[in-house]
C-alpha cells in the first residue's frame, strides 16, 4: 500500500471530508441466523423460537434495532441493507416496518454467513461495484456505539484510500475465550493507519491453552466480524475462496431487482450448502486482509447464556426507540 495522510487513531479524530469522497459507502446488516446457542434464553423469554436478533435481551432493544442504530452512525439508513431469512418473517416483521423493500435481502433459507454476504454485496454490486461496504452482525453488543463506530468509519476511509483494502474490526481480549474466532496479526501498516496490522492467521475455538496464550500474548484480537471493503474487492475475495458459490449467484445476477429474483433465489439456495463467511472466505486468505484495533470500548457477541449475563452487566437501561430514518454521514 502507498503511504498516505491518514495515520491516526481513529477514536482521535474522525474521518475528514477528504476521506469520504468516492462513492457513497453502504452497511450490510446480517440478520438471517439461527440463533441456536441462545435459543434457550430466547424460548424462555419469549416462548418461542425466535432467534436472538430479534429480541431485547442487552438493554431494552432488539439486538437487530441495535445494530441499526450502529451503522446509522456511519450510513444513512437509505444505504443500509438488511439480510433476513424469510422464515423469520414474523419475528422480523414490526422491526423492518416502512425500510423499503429494496433494502431488505430476504434469502429462502438460511445457508449461513458466507451466502448472506455475497447476497447482499451482488445487491450492492449491481448499483455501485466500487462503493465501500461495512458488513455488521446483528447479535452483538458494544458498550459505547459511537467509538466503536468510530473505527468502522476509518475503516470505511482506509478503504477509500486503497481500492483493494479489506479491513477487520478486532478488539483486545479480556479472558482466554474458547467460542470465538482470534485474529492474529502480522507487522503493522503503520503508513497507512496507526493500529493498523497485517493478517497472519485465524484461530477459531481454540482449545485452553491456546486460548490463554492467545490472550496473553497480548496482540492478538477477537474477530468482530466486523469487515470494511470496496464491494469490489469482497466479491474477489468470494471468486478466490468459492468460486462455484459465485458462479452459482452470477447464474441468477440478471433477475436480481426483478419479480423473477424471488423464484430464482428459491431454486439457488436449494442447490447451495452452509458456508461461513469468516471460516470459507475469511480464514483462507489472510494475506489479502488487515485489522484494525479497537480501543475504548467492551464488545460481546451474545452467542451463550454466559457472554449474554456479561453484557447484560455492563449494558445501560435504555428506552426503546426505533432507529432514526434521518441521514448520516456517509
């Protein structure tokens, strides 16, 4: 990467209007999961088996709601896409009421992240192919929004700065934890952003002890899954890892925003497995990837009943409010 003019923390200054020149940036919010490891909390609450982004369970908004107002932060909702499982339809139904329906992805089934993703990017795609695109989880909790979305703006203008940049969200551990997904870090790009580090290798799940060294090495990070690229960038990073997964999706690219989509998806997800975004596209090619620290704040992923008390704990009493329809900064 060329040296440019943008090596500060990000929780230190925002993105200048330098660095939002270029196509408007997009998020693409996942939200078509299972939830299965929390089922129990949530069958419990609720009575059903609504998965986890759809109920208040940190605070007193749905995680989903949550996860609006995140990239709100950076994207105007106008921009924002929303990738929902269509079986989910009345849990989500209240949560997505007015968001127009070209910005709701409604996949057949689940097929996991992978699948999510290149959905919701082939969307984008078609409209902006160089636009950047945050992608962001909706089962998480962060315990101070706009530092953490601070970091994903200068993600968004690391992007901008380098065409083919694709940048992760990790933050600094505080237990050896066994159920998420490491990040291991290579040399700093210190050129290009402070804290800003090469990729050397995933770890997923690790055992005890790995774990521990893990944390105790003191550079690793957990993955957020939080990622930034140029829609470009992510659909070659696809093509690389999964490349019968893409030709797949191009075979129904020109009934994509037509009343044919709908039929043409059902019949694609049929023929499709499961895949991860992070273990099948991610984890294979860490030399094409960086990461960016993030400083300042607490982040869970509300995948257990454990990590679940733990952000409940830290997590502020809020009243409920639906996510503004106002613009943000792009």
């Amino acid at each position: 990467m060329e040296q440019t003019t943008i090596a500060t923390r990000p929780e230190s200054r925002p993105p200048t209007a330098a660095h939002q020149r270029g196509a408007p940036a997009h998020a693409l919010i996942l939200a078509g999961g299972e939830g299965l490891r929390a089922l129990p909390v949530t069958r419990a609450l609720f009575g059903d088996d609504r998965p986890k982004q759809f109920c208040a369970l940190v605070g007193r908004e749905p995680l989903l709601v949550q996860a609006q107002r995140r990239a709100s932060l950076v994207v105007p909702p106008s921009r924002t896409m929303l990738v929902l499982t269509r079986r989910h339809e009345p849990y989500y139904r209240g949560l997505v009421y007015g968001i127009p329906a070209s910005s709701l992805v409604i996949q057949p089934s689940n097929r996991g992240t992978a699948a999510a993703v290149l959905y919701g990017l082939l969307r984008i795609a078609r409209r902006t192919p160089s636009a950047p695109v945050v992608i962001l989880p909706s089962d998480h909790w962060v315990s101070d929004e706009a530092v953490f979305m601070a970091h994903a703006a200068a993600a968004i203008g690391i992007v901008r700065a380098h065409s083919t940049a694709i940048v992760l969200l990790g933050v600094a551990p505080t237990r050896p934890e066994r159920e998420y997904g490491w990040i291991e870090p290579s040399a700093p790009i210190e050129e290009v952003w402070s804290d800003l580090h090469g990729v050397a290798r995933f770890v997923e799940k690790p055992d005890p002890a790995r774990a521990l060294d893990l944390q105790q090495s003191g550079t690793s990070y957990w993955n957020t899954s939080v990622v930034a690229g140029q829609a470009e960038a992510l659909l070659f990073l696809f093509a690389m890892a999964q490349p019968g997964m893409v030709d797949a999706f191009l075979q129904v690219w020109p009934k994509l925003g037509t009343p044919a989509e709908a039929e043409a998806m059902e019949r694609l997800y049929e023929s499709i497995p499961a895949s991860d975004f992070s273990r099948d596209i991610l984890a294979p090619q860490p030399g094409s990837l960086s990461v960016l620290g993030v400083t300042g704040v607490t982040w869970e992923d509300i995948g257990n009943p454990e990590r679940l008390l733990a952000a409940q704990r830290r997590a502020p009493r809020r009243a409920y409010r639906p996510p503004s329809t106002s613009s943000a900064a792009s």
